[in-house]
C-alpha cells in the first residue's frame, strides 16, 4: 500500500501493531492495522484488500 504524506500526518498513530489491532478490534466496522512507510509506526485503514464494503458510504469514525 502506497502511503501519501498527508495521509500519515493526518492519521491516528500506532507505536506498535498490536495496539493498533487492539483499536481496530473495538471498532464497529472492519479497520486493519498496517506499518506506514514514512513514520514507521502503525495506522489503521478501513479499506481492505480485495474486499469492498457493502455499504456504500464509508464510516465517519475511524479515530481521526
Ligand atoms: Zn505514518
């Protein structure tokens, strides 16, 4: 996954995955932690690969 700047500045932070998962196994909908590029450190995405939600509007929390 690319990772655009704005993005990680914009992003929750993570010093660790598992506490990133931790979050995201709390949220109401689907998050998944990753390892972002430029701070090293973990974010969480509500896009999952290959998978759409069925839903077509996005969630409005996802802990910005
Ligand atoms: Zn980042």
């Amino acid at each position: 996954m690319k990772t655009r700047p704005g993005i990680c500045n914009h992003k929750k932070r993570f010093g660790s995955r598992s506490e990133a998962e931790y979050v995201a196994g709390r949220a109401p909908f689907t998050l998944r932690a990753y390892c972002c590029d430029l701070c090293k450190q973990f974010h969480l995405t509500s896009r999952t690969k290959g998978m759409k939600t069925p839903r077509a509007e996005m969630p409005r929390a996802r802990g910005d």
